[in-house]
C-alpha cells in the first residue's frame, strides 16, 4: 500500500463567488459527470461555490498524495474524479486539528485518479474548505492541523504551517529535534535528529490559512 | 502576436494573482506560476479564464494542464490564436 498524504485548504473569503458560480469558471475544476453530483441533497446543505471549492481541494489533496511517489505527475483537475460526496450528520464544530475524523462533522467523498480510488475527508467551515485524502477509508493514522494567520504572504504561510507542524511533532516526541526541509520535488521532507523520516507529511496555504496532514501511527 | 509581445501581456495578467513583483517584471520563459511567481493554486483557473477573455479563445482541459510556466502559457495562447 501507498504511504503519503495530501491536503488542501481554500479560504472561503478568498474566493470569487459570482465568478465561481459561472459555468465557464467551475466547468474548469468539475466535469458534467461531477456537476450531476451536485443534486437537491446536497444543494440543501452546499451552495454551489462551496461544491466547487470542495471538488477543488479533494482533486488538489489527491495529486499532492500522488506528488509524493509521482514525481513528474502535473495537476490536472479534470483526471481527478469526484465519484462521490456524502454530507455529514451534523454541522463541523471549531475543530482545527485531530487524528483521523469525526465520523459526523466531516463531508465524506471518494475519487478516483485512473482506476485508482482515493478517499477524502472534508471539512466546511465558514472561514475554509479543509480536506485530506487517503488510500483508505479509516484516517486513523493522520494527523492534521489548520491555523489561521496574520499574513497572506507566501514567505509567511511557509514559516507559519512549517511552525504548526513542527510544533506538533515536538508534541509527540518531546526528546528529538524536527526540522522540515524542501525535496527536489518541493514536497515537504521531515527530518528527525538530523536523518530523513518516512513520513510522510503534506502543507496547504491559502489566503491567512495554513494547514498540514501527516501519517504516524 | 510575437512571444515577446504575449510576454508582455501576461505580467497584466498574472499581477493581481502575485505579490511577487520584482519576479513579476523579468518573467521569462521558465517561471514557474507557482514555484517562482507564488501563484496560489487556487488562481490558476483565474489566470486561464483571464486569459481566454482577453485573447477571445478556449482553453480545453489538456491544455490548461500545461500551463504551468510562462513559455507553456504562451505556447497555448499562441496555438490557440492560431487556430482562431
């Protein structure tokens, strides 16, 4: 089996609504067949930019989970396919980090990348769109993490989900030294006491929201 | 249009997405959207949208894919114009 992972974060007041809500705009991130999925359950639950939004960070997390092991691999969002979209039972709550999901506050949704199936895990808050994807359907094993920031600026957002993940990982091992560097590919690397880790770790930034997922057991 | 010309346009194009605008003056054929001029992913639908309303041309699925540096973006464009 696969071991990585992949996130993606959209900040809600960072988006265009009237644009996103254009054919022309959304039939760039979702297919037909994906727009079909967008039926009177969920367009109870979901206005139609955050349906689009949602399409966008599953099919974003998905090509980061591939990035890792696929080092040529170029995002294209129409390959990625939003099979399907389950709401939750109840609304998400403040949550901004945990191991694995709340079976009930978080939208379930599979996708498929050719032949291969991805399950993802999306949370929809009023302020983001947060969603992690993995090759199964448990997430018992990944971590995340979300905090919002004072800076939209590239440099910043770097420095501040490398903080919140390292910071995470002090947590867990209080007696070693972490420090995140950048691959060949741009993925984030962990590195524990000096020697590279295999775990695998993912960083999403948008707007003044930084996020992370990680596997651990 | 000359690539040089194209060039020229895409910085009005790319600005309101990049904060980056020392990158943003000397672009060239190897910037990366993402990795040189910090162009949030989520914007890349943006830039090709901006794009096709300004040239008047449709950019399919396969060739958004490719528009991942400025030389890519203005193979697309130029293609596209060609075939107008």
């Amino acid at each position: 089996m696969t071991i990585s992972t992949g996130n993606d974060i959209v900040a809600l007041k960072a988006i265009n609504i009237d644009r996103t809500r254009q054919p022309n705009f959304y039939s760039k991130i979702i297919t037909d067949n994906e727009k079909s999925l967008y039926d009177e359950a969920l367009f109870a639950v979901l206005p139609l930019e955050h349906f689009v939004w949602l399409a966008w960070s599953v099919k974003e997390s998905v090509y980061k989970f591939l990035k890792r092991h696929q080092h040529d691999l170029i995002f294209s969002p129409s390959k990625i396919i939003v099979a399907h979209v389950t709401p939750p039972a109840k609304r998400s709550q403040a949550q901004r980090e945990g191991i694995g999901f709340d079976g009930e506050s978080a939208y379930k949704v599979e996708a498929t990348f050719v032949g291969h199936k991805f399950h993802a895990r999306t949370i929809l808050s009023p302020d983001y769109i947060f969603s992690v994807v993995d090759n199964h359907s448990g997430f018992s094993k990944v971590h995340w993490g979300i905090k919002k920031i004072g800076s939209s600026e590239p440099q910043d957002q770097s420095a501040a989900v490398r903080e919140l993940v390292l910071h995470k990982f002090r947590d867990l091992f209080p007696e070693d030294n972490f420090k995140i560097e950048k691959s060949l590919t741009g993925l984030p690397v962990l590195f524990k006491n000096g020697t590279e880790t295999a775990i695998p770790v993912s960083f999403a930034h948008h707007d003044h929201y930084v996020a992370y997922s990680f596997v651990w057991a | 249009m000359t690539r040089e010309e194209i060039l020229t346009e895409l910085k009005s194009v790319f600005a309101p997405y990049t904060s980056n605008k020392e990158m943003l003056e000397s672009i060239n054929d190897q910037t990366d959207l993402i990795g040189d001029l910090k162009i949030n992913s989520a914007n890349l639908v943006d830039i090709i949208i901006d794009a096709e309303a300004k040239y008047n041309i449709e950019i399919d699925y396969d060739s958004a894919d490719k528009m991942i540096n400025v030389g890519s973006c203005i193979d697309v464009i130029s293609e596209k114009l060609n075939h107008r």
